[in-house]
C-alpha cells in the first residue's frame, strides 16, 4: 500500500507549503516500510510524461527537441530524451 499527501495552507500574507510525502506499507500486516520525500521524484515523473509524448508525437528520424522548461525536470527530460 501506499499512501500520497501534499498539504497547503494560506493566511493573510502567506501560503504555507509542505513538502509531499509518501508511505509505503506492508499490504498484508500495515507495518511501514518507508517514508519518502516524493518531492525528489518529480523531475522524474516530468521527465518521464515529455519521454512518452516525444515517443509518441515526434517522428522517427527526429535529431532536435526544444524543452520549455526549466531545472530539474528539464535535466531529466533531457537526459532521458539522450537515452530515448
């Protein structure tokens, strides 16, 4: 099992954000495995959607891409745009 929760929170002159959070559980006992920052994972799973949509939108014989992003997930979808 695993569990997923993101939490926000506004005020008069702030919004407050917590990083997201993941648990893993034991499926047959509930016992926790791990709990992971899945705000590490991020670049991954952007970089894993543009992977997918450049597999299926772009031609086969395609040698330039532009990516209309920045930081961590455009790293990653490069790298995996490299690997592709």
């Amino acid at each position: 099992m695993c569990e997923y929760a993101y939490a926000t929170r506004f005020d008069e002159s702030n919004a407050w954000f917590v990083l997201p959070l993941s648990s893993l559980e034991n499926g047959e006992t509930g016992e926790p495995l791990a709990v992971i920052n899945t705000a590490v994972l991020n670049p991954f799973k952007t970089g894993t959607v543009g992977i997918i949509e450049a597999g299926i939108l772009a031609q086969a014989d395609s040698r330039v891409a532009g990516i209309i992003i920045s930081g961590a997930q455009a790293y990653r979808l490069l790298r995996a745009l490299d690997h592709r």
